[in-house]
C-alpha cells in the first residue's frame, strides 16, 4: 500500500466474515485461496505452486518496477531480483530506455534462521544476531 498524507476516503473495509482488508483509503485489495495478497492497491503478487512470493509487479506510472523471489529446496528465500526500467533522455533529449538489476542473497544458519544479506557485489547489506529473546540487526 503507498503511503498516502491525505486521502479523501480514510475508510477501512474488511471482506465480509474476515480480517482481510477490501479497501483502505483509496487503495484495493484481494487474495488467493491461501489468504496470501495477489492486488494491493495496484500492486500485483505472484506466487509459486508452494504459495511462495515469486514476483511483485509494482504499478507505478513513471517507472516499471519489478522483484523476483527465487527459494532453496527447503523453501527459504535465498535470492531478490530487482529490475527498474525507466525512461530516460540521453543525448538531444532523445528517450532511451534505462534498464537496472539490484540482488540480495540471503544466507541462513543450519537452523533456517537468516544471518546475513548480501548485494549483486557480495557488500554486506544487513547481518542478524540471535539472542534468546531477540533479534536484532547490524547494518
């Protein structure tokens, strides 16, 4: 859901006999069978035969905006792809078409539990620790 400083309908609505949000503010909302998000407020979700996120296809009317999810055999997500492609102009304002990837590799303990995350370059992006009421995360 985008976040929104003014909206002129502030009213939450719920599917009936759920905790499923129909609407929020001017953004709607549905879901697949398993109760997993596929439509938020234009945004659309995708998901494997698992019910995994494999792809979020982002409506922005400037910029097309894409993630892929790729998990290991045990189901935990272990790569994020991030493709922009955008319009720009170059050389005499002639449009040229602007396409970037961004990645993050996750990386788990034996337990399942993530301990680090890694980008397209192997920089560190964010790194877990586990304490035994806690997480918390050093960046």
């Amino acid at each position: 859901m985008k976040n929104r400083l003014k909206s002129n309908d502030d009213t939450l609505r719920y599917y009936s006999g759920t905790n499923r949000l129909k609407t929020a503010y001017a953004d709607s909302f549905a879901y697949n069978g398993d109760g997993a998000a596929t439509f938020v407020g234009g945004d659309v979700y995708e998901y494997n035969w698992k019910n995994r996120l494999e792809h979020i296809d982002v409506n922005d009317s400037y910029i097309d905006h894409d993630f892929f999810y790729d998990y290991d055999y045990q189901g935990l997500r272990v790569r994020k792809e991030e493709k922009t492609v955008d319009e720009v102009f170059g050389l005499r304002g002639k449009p040229v078409i602007d396409i970037r990837y961004n990645y993050t590799y996750y990386f788990y303990d034996a337990s399942g539990r993530l301990l680090c995350e890694y980008d397209k370059n192997k920089n560190l992006k964010r790194k877990f620790v586990y304490l035994p009421s806690a997480v918390i995360q050093i960046s």
